[in-house]
C-alpha cells in the first residue's frame, strides 16, 4: 500500500512541478491582453470617426440650406 501512495505522490509531485504548460498560458494571457487593447481602441476610434462624420454632415446640412 506504500508503494502505492509514494507513487502516486510522485504523480502528483511531478505533475505540479512540471513547467512544459506554462509558456502557453502566458502566450495565451498576452494575445488577450493585446486583444482587450485592441477592441479599446477601436472604440475609441469609431466614436471619433462617428464625431467627425456628424460634424461634417452638419456642415454640409447648414451649407445647403
């Protein structure tokens, strides 16, 4: 039985200790990182764009009338 439990402790040892995994996560924790930067920033910029459209769009209406 206590063979049984040391290698089974040495699994779990092992499987915590392992570090092959982690690069990914931190690849994957970076691309939603710049993927949250990027959806920001288009926001930001759509709304801008949107100003600037009503701004000339107001512009033309009072230059027409």
């Amino acid at each position: 039985m206590t063979a049984l439990t040391n290698n089974l402790y040495l699994y779990v040892r092992n499987l915590i200790e392992r570090e092959e995994g982690q690069d990914l996560v931190e690849y994957a924790l970076v691309v939603a990182l710049i993927a949250f930067g990027a959806v920001a920033g288009m926001q930001l910029l759509a709304t801008g764009l949107n100003n600037a459209f009503d701004n000339i769009t107001n512009l033309l209406t009072s230059a027409t009338s």
